[in-house]
C-alpha cells in the first residue's frame, strides 16, 4: 500500500467525519428554531444525548452487528463481538477503497452516521414525548434497528447481494430514520390543539427561523461530509463530483419546494425551501456517485416538488410532525432511493424493482421495530408528558431552565443567585 495515498485518503475521510460531526449541530439549531420557545432546551438536550448515546452504542454493539465480517441467516444477521477490536499491524489498515484507511477511521465515520437516525425522530416527536422515554427509544433503535438493516447493505447482507444501490444512506439512513419517526408519532398522537374535530389544522409556528435557516445551511455543509466521505478514499474526481451533484441537487430542492408552495399557498413560505434544500440532499443521496449535473438538477428538483405535497398529506391525516421530518427524510428518501433505478448508470426496470423492494424492506422492518418499540414504551413507562407540562412548556416541566431570559431583570436575578 503505497503511504502518501493512505494518508490522504485517512486524513479525507477524517475530515468527512468533522463535516458529519457538524450536521449533528445542523439538526440541533434547525429543530430549535422549528419548534416553540418554550421546548427549546428539550430539543437541544435530546440532540446533545443523541450524539453521545449514538457514539456508545455504536461502539458497544452496533459496528460489529453492522460489519460483522460474515454474515449469515441468509445475509439478514450477523455479529461479530461487543466492543470495538485492537487491530495489529499497520494501525489496523482496511482496503474498502483504494489505498485504504485506519479501522479507527472506519469506525468514526460510520458512527456519526449512527446517530443521524434517532436526530431524525427527534424533530418528529418534539413538544410532547417524555426525555426518558425516548432517550430509551433512542438507545434501542440506534443499537438494533439502524446497524442490522444497514448490514443487509454496506455489511454485505442479503440486499448487497441482490445488487441494491445506497452509495450514502437516502434509504439506510434517511428512510430507516423517517420511518422510524413516523411509527413513533403514530404511537405519540399529535401535539394539543393542533387539530379540531371539525377537520381545521392549527398552525403552531416555530419560534426561529433564523435559527432554523442556519441549521438548513449547517447540514448543507456537513453534507459535503456525508456523501463526500461515502466515496470512502480522497479520489480527486469521485469526490468533487459528489461535491457537484449533491449542491445541484440541494438547490434545485429549494426552486422545487418554493415554485409548488407559491402555487398552493399564494405566500413565500420559508420553511418550505428550508426543507425543500433537505429534501433534494436526501434525495441524492443514494446516487450521488452516479448522476451527471442535469440528472441531479431533476431528482432535487422532484424532491423539493414533494415537500409541500407529502407536508399538507401528513396534516391532513393528523399526523403531527413539526419539523417535516417525514417528508424530508422518509418520502423523499424513497424517491431518491428510486431515483438511482431511473437515473443512474445502472438505471433499468431490473434495478429499479431492486430498489423498490430494498428501500420497501428497510422501511417496512424500521416502522414495525419502531412502533412495536414506542408501543412497550407507552404501556410501560409512558411516553407523553402530560396536558399541563405540554401547555407550560418542557423546558420548565422537564428542565427547569428557559433557553432565553425571560427579561433582563430574571437574567440578572439568575446570575444573582450563582
């Protein structure tokens, strides 16, 4: 192996990991500022243990169930120990990609991967579930669920062998979470008051969209990460390809989501663009090593045509998701799931019935795992706080704290009182 190339390709996929590292702050200011003022702290202290309980659990049990070396069950399972291993030799050197790099690499970079899925419930189920219930849920779904259905893939499981594509997770990542998020909020029930039995939907307008902006183009960012370091080597031309196509992509989802929200509301809805962007980087995802520029333009452009779509058909079925994180990441996860059949250098009816069963079985496996689990949660512990800590806020029922000082006069109370 010759040295100069495996230290680029380590020191790339090193910065990936800091970029991925990034989207989890991303995910943190955008929910903030999609949720109201009085469940900030709440979104900001779940995000903050997602990180953490994803990185351990991931470490403990879920790399060696999601490359457990050998799979078997017919590629469905596999596990190869708990912990991580003390490679010998040359620091544990691996060649997934040309001129390879170091286990310890390996193992970070996939394991801000990990984390993303439960990031993704937590938007969805905000302003109402309990921190320990879905902290618990958090633990289970990012330990099993996210590694085991990623094994069927890039663990060289069954659905690596029937020749599924996901190049970056738009569905072992993006659809697992959104399916996930979508079972937990059918379990949860939707906020208070956001829907009357005569069939009217009440807005419950976030309380930053500065905050959510910024989150929008921190992911953007960290997205660059994300399908950057999929390419899993520092190849100059792969990666700035994937560069190109997931911007492409990215900003046609924001043209998408504002030309199709102007024709159904007569507004410039904000929020709408914010998640069209989302949209058309999950949307390109799955393919983004095999599209041309125009072929990127039209699969972020679709998708950011669906999010005004997929957000009305949720709110009108009374599924409560305050931050679209269904739309964004389950639906349009799948269209870009597809989009690798009807796009992509191997596009064709045979891959394209590939990827519809693939991205059908990791969604359908997802949503009876995570509702089954969210349902023990709820005749268990329980998992909604109750009329009066969701009417009073979170923040004070779960944490005691404000996120802002409610005057200036409580600010120089509570620093008194330090």
């Amino acid at each position: 192996m010759e040295q100069g190339l495996f230290t680029a390709n380590n020191v790339w996929m090193l910065v990936a990991t800091c970029l991925v590292f990034i989207m989890h702050l991303g995910f943190m200011t955008l929910e903030a500022g999609f949720v109201q003022k009085k469940n900030v702290v709440n979104i900001i202290f779940k995000n903050a243990m997602i990180l953490a309980i994803g990185l351990l659990t991931y470490c403990i049990v879920g790399f060696n169930l999601m490359y457990p070396g050998e799979a078997f069950a017919g590629g469905f399972f596999g596990f190869s120990g708990f912990g991580l291993s003390m490679p010998e030799g040359d620091a544990g050197a691996i060649d997934y990609a040309s001129g390879g790099y170091t286990y310890w690499t390996d193992f970070i970079f996939q394991g801000m991967f990990a984390a993303t899925a439960a990031t993704i419930v937590s938007g969805a189920v905000a302003e109402r579930i309990k921190l320990n219930s879905f902290l618990i849920f958090s633990v289970v779904l990012v330990a099993l669920a996210y590694p085991i259905t990623g094994m069927w893939k890039w663990g060289g499981g069954w659905l690596n062998t029937a020749g599924f594509y996901d190049f970056a997770g738009s569905t072992l990542v993006h659809a697992m979470g959104g399916a996930a998020a979508l079972a937990a909020v059918l379990v949860l029930g939707p906020r208070r008051g956001k829907y009357f039995p005569n069939g009217k939907i009440k807005p419950i307008p976030g309380h930053s969209m500065p905050l959510a902006a910024m989150g929008v183009f921190l992911l953007w960012f960290g997205w660059f990460g994300f399908n950057g370091g999929s390419v899993l080597s520092a190849d100059p031309v792969a990666v700035s390809l994937v560069f190109v196509t997931t911007s492409l992509a990215a900003s046609a989802g924001a043209i998408g989501a504002f030309v199709v929200s102007y024709a159904m509301f007569k507004t410039h809805d904000l929020s709408m663009v914010l998640n069209g962007i989302l949209g058309g980087l999950v949307g390109i995802t799955a393919g983004a090593d095999q599209m041309g520029p125009m072929s990127a333009i039209l699969i972020g452009l679709i998708a950011g045509f669906i999010i005004p779509l997929s957000v009305v058909f949720f709110d009108r079925i009374k599924i409560d998701d305050p931050v679209g994180a269904t739309s964004v990441h389950l639906v349009c996860g799948i269209w870009g799931t597809l989009a690798v059949g009807i796009f992509g250098s191997m596009a064709g009816l045979k891959q394209l019935w590939i990827q519809v069963y693939g991205v059908l079985a990791v969604v359908a496996f997802t949503f009876v795992f995570a509702y089954g689990l969210m349902y023990l949660l709820k005749v268990t512990i329980g998992i909604r706080v109750s009329e009066e800590e969701e009417v009073k806020g979170l923040d004070v029922e779960e944490h005691e704290m404000h996120a802002y000082a409610e005057s200036v006069e409580d600010s120089s109370f509570q620093m008194s009182v330090k």
